[in-house]
C-alpha cells in the first residue's frame, strides 16, 4: 500500500539556523513528489514538486528538497529559517498513473528567537 | 485569478442536522478533490471529481457522504446527519488536469477549508 512518512511530528529551531524536514514514502515506483506549507487557518501553498530530472529542486520561501530514489526519501530544507516559516509542512506523493495525492501526517515547526 | 473559494469557513451543526460544503475551483480547473484534515492529522483523500463525474471517491466513507461537482457552479460535499466524528476541517483543491494526465505542473491548489464542528 502507498503510505507517506513524515516521523517528526514537532521539531523547533532557533532562527537562523538550518532546517531538515523528513519525508519517506512506500510506493512500487517513483511518484511525482511535493512539499506544502500551512499556516494556521489557512490552506495548503505548495513549497515545491519533483517530477523528474535534477534530483534537488529548488521551491519558493528559500526552500529546497532532494530526492533520494535508494531511500525513498523527499526531504525538505533551509539553511536559515526565520520566524514567518512557522507552520506545518506536508509531504505528498502522487502516482503517475493514479488520481489520488497521499499526503503525510505534517511536521509542525515551530520557531525561537 | 480567484483561487479555490470555500464557503462557509465555519460551520456549526447539532447531530442528526446536514451539512453543505461548497467549493468553487480556480478558474479554468475542472478537476476537484476533497480532502479532510482531523486534529494532529494528515490530510485524508476523500473523494475526485471531474464535472458531473465521481472519478475516484475510494476515500469517501460508505453512508452519509455524498460529493457533486454539476456542470455550473460550485462542487458540493453533502454529509447526512452529522455525527461528533464528523468534526473536521474539509479542504477543496482544483487542478487544471488529474493526476493521471500530469504533463504541466500538476499541483493542487487549495482552499482554505472549511471547518464543521459538529455539537
């Protein structure tokens, strides 16, 4: 079955400091991979997508995310996270021949001055 | 360009009442997905319209939910007296082109949901 793993539930950073947000997915061939970003009360903006190519993709905000086809990994960085980037982060995959986008459980992040 | 426009923001039901939520995609979208987010949770798939056709509802509890996308207006997610469990935020995304025909960008756009809390 497709899942998506995101094991950081909660991770809190000073500002200015780096940032790796862990994403992991189980499916039979590469999907097409995404990150989004909520803000509270808010919906879903997407950070940035791999589809092919270049396995590091760069996304809006200062964002970037590495694929990784031997760990099935999608990780999302920032070499320096500010305040505003407080928010919950969702990876998600979508299979090339499907019609659904499986998204993880979120990561909350959480940002000290 | 409007975005996906989901209305009501909030709404309040006792159990046993109805509940119409309504989401109107991004100009020139025609592809409609249903999402429900419950508290410390991911997003849950529900349900995959294009007009006037359910492509996927695999995520769509068997009773008491039902979902519409007519050819005018808005796409509809119906759910039938409403149970506590029901409480939950519903985000709506469009997208110019399913998933299974990704050849542009493929993303979804969303919402900004609508959150039912259910008395």
């Amino acid at each position: 079955a497709q899942s998506v793993t995101q094991p950081d539930i909660h991770i809190t950073v000073s500002e200015g400091a780096s940032l790796e947000l862990r994403c992991n997915y189980s499916y039979g061939a590469t999907p097409y991979l995404f990150w989004y970003v909520q803000s509270p009360g808010q919906g879903l903006q997407l950070l940035l997508k791999y589809f092919s190519g270049d396995t590091l993709v760069q996304g809006i905000k200062g964002f970037e995310a590495e694929f990784k086809r031997s760990q099935s990994s999608f990780n999302l960085r920032k070499p320096s996270v500010h305040w505003c980037d407080a928010a919950e982060y969702f990876c998600a995959v979508a299979p090339r021949n499907g019609n659904q986008f499986y998204f993880g459980t979120g990561t909350s992040l959480t940002v000290i001055p | 360009n409007a975005g996906v426009m989901q209305n009501p923001r909030h709404l309040v039901r006792r159990r046993g009442q109805e509940a119409r939520l309504r989401c109107s995609p991004m100009k020139g979208h025609s592809h409609v997905y249903w999402y429900r987010q419950l508290p410390e949770e991911g997003l849950k798939f529900m349900v995959y319209l294009q007009k006037e056709n359910i492509i996927d509802e695999s995520g769509m509890p068997k009773e008491r939910f039902s979902a519409e996308f007519p050819k005018e207006g808005p796409s509809i997610l119906r759910i039938q007296q409403v149970v506590r469990g029901d409480s939950a935020a519903y985000f709506c995304a469009s997208s110019p082109r399913g998933t299974g025909d990704i050849t542009n960008t493929g993303e979804l756009f969303f919402g900004e949901g609508s959150r039912l809390t259910v008395l």
